[in-house]
C-alpha cells in the first residue's frame, strides 16, 4: 500500500508558531487515518474472508405432511393414505411423483391384463388361428416368438413414448394424454375421475395376483367365486 505525502502541510517549529504547528499536525493525522479507512473498507469489498462468509444453507425437501396435504387425488376413505410398509417416509416430492407415475402405469397395466384374462379364458382369441389354450398361463407358453416380439416391441415403443411425453413442461405423474393442460384438480369432477382411475388399478393389481395364483395353484384359470352359486 502507498501513500502520498506531497500535500502534507509544513511542520513549523518557531516558537511564536506553537499552535499552527499543533492545528497543522492535527488535521495531517486526521487526513492520513480517514484515508486508511477508506483503502481498508475497499479492499475488504474486493475481497471477502472466506471464514466470515455465510454459510450456504440447501433448501430442505418437502416434508411428507406438505405433500399429503397438497395432494388431493389418491386419498380416499375410508383407508386414506394407505402406505402400510411405510415406503413413503422421508420421501421428497421428485420421489412421491416417481411413486405416483408407477401406481398409475401398474394398475393400467393389471386393469389391461385382468381384462385380457378373462375375454381368453371365456374362449375369445382368434389369434393365432385360434389354436391356443383358453387358459391364459398355457396361451403365454404356447405363444410363437414372433408373437412375444411384437409384445416386447409394443410395450417397448409405448414405454419410449412416454417417456418423451413426460419431458415436456408441466408434466403431470401419469398424465400421458395431457388432460392436465385443459383441467386442473380444481375441477371436483376431474378427481373424482382420478380417484375412480387409482381405485381401480388397485383393485386389478390385487386380482391379477390373484387369478394367476389360482390357476398357479388350483389348475382354474376361471371364475371360483360365482361358479358354485350358478351350477
């Protein structure tokens, strides 16, 4: 650091010129120690001490309570937010949606599958000639490889575009069609709708298990529960 002291003012030592010497002294300090301050603040500004800097503080996840309190579709009585293994604890919002996205395709996937079961086990399916067993879990072993390729490529080319419907902005957990663009969760209709959506993809991931451990297990592939009642 460097100081000029060209402008100081002349020290005067004569006796008669005791007190222009003091005031002269007085306002030479003065102006040295106002300049030091301000070259000390200046350089503070450009730079900083790290050890003073404040600490960067994450912004935290949102709690679980917030999550269940902002969504409205899936809760439903008389269970309310059915989470029994407790999967959902600690979980963020990017994590819930992620939940959310898998109920949505799962419970498609067995109302799909359900539906399929039972339109082959009541004997409905030309494919193939029609030459495959009624029983759905024979049907899949008999299936020629040409069949499970157009499957693999099927679920393969639904799957690719999904995934590059859900890059776009906005993008609700689920919504494939973009129904969130024309209709909010404002609309007691459009939940309704959703709730209607989940409840049933529940229930058919439920009864999918349980139709194919019954023919797994017992060798009927058809209905056990009103059969009895009918015959």
């Amino acid at each position: 650091m460097t100081y000029s002291f060209a402008a100081r003012p002349p020290l005067l030592l004569g006796g008669f010129n005791t007190r222009s010497n003091a005031l002269s002294m007085t306002a030479y300090l003065t102006q040295t120690f106002t300049h030091v301050a301000i070259t000390s603040v200046s350089l503070h500004k450009k730079k900083p001490s790290s050890a003073f800097a404040p600490a960067q503080v994450a912004k935290s996840s949102t709690a679980l309570n917030g999550w269940k309190d902002d969504m409205v579709v899936g809760i439903t009585a008389p269970v309310g937010f059915f989470d029994p293994l407790g999967l959902s604890k600690g979980k963020d919002d990017a994590t819930m949606a992620m939940y959310r996205e898998a109920e949505l395709k799962h419970g498609r996937v067995a109302m799909a599958a359900c539906l399929g079961w039972y339109i082959t086990a009541s004997g409905v399916h030309p494919a193939f000639d029609s030459k495959l067993s009624s029983d759905p879990l024979e049907a899949a072993a008999q299936l020629p490889s040409v069949g499970w390729l157009q499957f693999v490529l099927g679920c393969g080319a639904i799957e690719w575009l999904a995934q590059q419907i859900k890059a776009r902005p906005g993008y609700q957990p689920g919504d494939v069609l973009g129904a969130s663009y024309w209709v909010d969760n404002g609309d007691e209709g459009w939940v309704d709708y959703q709730n209607k959506e989940i409840n049933n993809g529940r229930l058919a991931m439920l009864a999918i298990m349980g139709v194919i451990t019954q023919d797994l297990q017992f060798h009927d592939y058809g209905d056990q529960i009103f059969k009895p009642l009918v015959q």
